[in-house]
C-alpha cells in the first residue's frame, strides 16, 4: 500500500464514481476494499463493522474514517491545508457528514437491491 490511499467500496457503484472521480481531479491513491490483503489488514486495524460502514483514508498504519476520513481527505488534495482547517468548523463538518450519510444510505439501497 502506498503511504496515503483512499479505500472504497468497489461493489459499489457511488463508491466507484467517488473514488474514480477524486483520482482523475487529484491523482488521489486509491484501493478497493475488496482486496484481500487491504481487508485482512483493515478489519484487525479498525473492526468489521467499522470497516464496511464507509470510505478510509489509510496513511501508513494509520487508519481513519468518516468524519475524519474527510479531514484526512482535504489534506492530501491541492492546497489542502486551507481546506482541511474550514471543513472542521462546525457547520461545514455538519453539511459533509449529512452528504456522507446521504451517500452511505444510498450504497445500502444499492447493495440490498443487488
């Protein structure tokens, strides 16, 4: 694994387009989940419940995810450093999690319906 990756879900297809289209905009490293060797790795790190319920930003051994999945995420995209400090403030952070959240429920309609 390179130092910094995005994981994602690739039997996803909101996943796919979301790690796909930070890739193209930010040549973001990124990883599916489904990788055996990443999935091993991060259900000892971070748990099976915690793994499967969204995105990881993984730096070194370092995992994260969520809410700090997406302050780790500003940090690696140009000029990240001026964004990771706005996307903590409180109403920002409230708005981004209620985008994650929408896009979490929509994976889980995804994959119930698959």
């Amino acid at each position: 694994m390179m130092s910094t990756s995005l994981l994602y879900d690739d039997d996803c297809g909101v996943c796919t387009i979301f790690a796909k289209g930070l890739n193209r905009l930010f040549s973001i490293h990124t990883m599916p989940m489904h990788q055996q060797s990443i999935l091993k790795k991060g259900i000892k790190a971070i748990g099976e419940d915690e793994y499967w319920r969204s995105f990881h930003i993984v730096n070194g051994n370092k995992w994260t995810t969520e809410q700090d999945a997406i302050v780790e995420l500003f940090k690696i995209v140009p000029l990240g450093s001026i964004p990771h400090r706005v996307i903590k403030l409180a109403p920002i952070m409230k708005y981004t999690m209620f985008v994650l959240k929408y896009l979490q429920n929509t994976r889980k309609l995804e994959c119930e319906i698959n």
